[in-house]
C-alpha cells in the first residue's frame, strides 16, 4: 500500500510517498481502508519535533491523525464492528498512520461515522470535535449557562467547538476575522468580535472559561478577562505538572513539564484562576456520543481545500501557513 512517511524530524515538509506492506491487525483492531484523512497542525508538530517530549515515535513514521473509511477486516475480539461499516476516527497516539491507504485501529478508537456527512467532511471531524469535547467536559469541567471565549473561533476547530459548547448550554463569545463572522454566529456563537478593528481585551471581562487556541503570547491577556476561579485550557501554549500527572507521564518528564509551565501556572494563581494544557487523546466513546450531535443538529464542518493524496506535502504546506479557512483534506 502507499503510505505517506517521515524519516526524521525536520522543520521541512518533504513526506516520502512509500509502498509498504498493509498492517497487519491484532484481536482488538480493524483494518480500514482509508478515504479521507484530515491534515493538521498536530502533523506539523509531530513533523518537526516540536511535541516529541510528549510523543516520540520511531522512523519511518506514517504521519496523519485522523481518518475516515470502511472496515475490512476485523480482529476476533470485536464486538461493536463488522466488515463494511463507514467508520471514522483520531487515532491512537501512540499508533499514529492515517496518511496510508489502510491503517489498523484499535476498536476503542472508533466511532460508525455521521450519517449526514461524506467520507471528506467526517475525516475534518474527530481531532477537533474530540479537542473541543475533551476541553469543555474533560478539562474545564464546564457548567451551563456560563460564558466561554474562544479566541481565533473561526476555522475548523471553533466549527466544531461552538456548536457543542451551545449543546452544553454555554454563552459562547469568540473573536476572528470578519469573513468568518456571518458563519459563526450561523452555528450558533452569541457574539462576535472582529480582531482587527476590536480588541477583546477592551470588550470582555468576568468569562468563565476560555479555550486558548493561539499560544502563550496570548494567555497573559486571556487570563486578564476571566473572572476569580476562572479557567484557562491551552492547546497551543505550554504543559504543565498537572498536565503530566493527568498523563501517567515518568517522573523526570512531570519534573520537566513542571518547570516548564511553573510561570503560567503562577500568573493564574496569583489571580486566583487556573491554568490547564491539552492533548487530544483518541477516545470512541466521546467520538459515538459526538456523533450523535452531529446528526441531531446537522453540524457540518468547515471545509478549506480537498487535495490527491499524491499531494500530501502541498496539503501540508497549505496548513503550515495558518491561513486555512476551515480543514484540510486529503482523499485516496
């Protein structure tokens, strides 16, 4: 099968299109055939190393987080799969590989993809739905009728991220560009802030949680506008110790990150506010129950551009840049 691989991490995009042999599935896996894969700035990361303190992987590496396609074969253990399901999933961290034309998937990582959506539009769903799930019930533990911001909400993750805050009975304010203002407040968002003619500094203040989605640049300000024992959740800035305990990380990595978020986790503190990191993790179950939104309120995510998987590295490029209006696909 052809396989998108990486050979080192590089801070250039130069995936090498391999043929290697179709994974071979254990009794608790599927093999799908994959039709769509969804292209992120996680692939970026992983690429050039930046998270390799928080996931390290051996070369070659078959790159690519998230996928849609068809079962075609299963392990003897499944139960809640068979041969020609439409399934759609993140994939497991530690068992990365959706720039393939299959790829062996742990039944536990899996969800029957949305009936209202194609194979192209469920492949832009699992990483951010299951991100913005996680963020707002994991993390932030979110109560209703509270006030979220969610800063740089108009591409593919606040398409995702709005609608299920709304299901959560949240007030969502988020800011952006003014092309992206009639689709936002479409899905659901209660207010709009235009960032180049408004700052949202100036506008908001005693919000509840924010979901940060453009780095540590931004958090001193994001912390500003919260209330006492409000919450922050990054998932561009730093980790932290907590984040590191919540992932049975070894010690001299909690050491580590507990250094390296020791300035955030004391400026929220010295507030009298948290601060939290995330990382996406695969998870079936939340992906089912999101699934179930999706079809209910007919969410469909913002989609950028579609390319051949033979232009894998043009898909690549086009998300390193940031200037993505919504996901990017590649399709087999």
């Amino acid at each position: 099968m052809k396989a998108a691989q990486m050979k080192k991490y590089s801070k250039q995009i130069q995936l090498e299109i391999n043929n290697i042999k179709i994974p071979e599935i254990n009794n608790h896996e599927v093999l799908i055939k994959v039709k769509a894969a969804g292209v992120n700035p996680l692939d970026i990361l992983i690429l050039n190393g930046s998270i390799r303190m928080i996931a390290d992987y051996d070369f070659p590496l078959t790159l690519g987080n998230e996928l849609s396609g068809v079962i075609e074969a299963v392990g003897k253990d499944v139960v809640k799969f068979k041969v020609g399901d439409l399934v759609y999933t993140r994939l497991p961290m530690n068992k990365i590989g959706a720039f393939a034309e299959y790829a062996a998937v742990h039944e536990g990582a899996i969800s029957i993809m949305p009936k209202n959506l194609s194979f192209i539009e469920a492949a832009a769903v699992p990483l951010t739905a299951l991100t913005a799930y996680q963020a707002l019930h994991d993390v932030l533990h979110v109560q209703p009728d509270k006030k979220l911001f969610i800063p740089g909400g108009t591409g593919g993750f606040g398409t995702m991220a709005i609608p299920i805050a709304k299901s959560m009975g949240l007030y969502v304010i988020t800011s952006g560009s003014e092309r992206g203002r009639s689709r936002t407040l479409s899905i659901g968002a209660d207010q709009f802030i235009n960032y180049k003619e408004e700052n949202y500094y100036d506008l908001l203040s005693n919000i509840d949680y924010v979901i940060d989605t453009l780095g540590i640049k931004e958090i001193k300000t994001e912390l500003a506008i919260l209330k006492p024992h409000g919450k922050l959740v990054s998932l561009k800035a730093l980790p932290n110790y907590r984040f590191a305990v919540e992932n049975n990380f070894p010690i001299w990595k909690k050491l580590l990150f507990g250094l390296v978020g020791a300035r955030l986790d004391r400026l929220a503190a010295k507030q009298n506010k948290e601060y939290r990191f995330l990382f996406v993790s695969a998870n079936g179950r939340q992906l089912q129950e999101l699934t179930k939104l999706v079809e209910d309120e007919d969410i469909k995510p913002a989609i950028d551009s579609v390319y051949n998987f033979d232009d894998i590295n043009k898909a690549l490029i086009k998300v390193s840049t940031g200037h993505s209006e919504g996901k990017v696909i590649v399709t087999f």
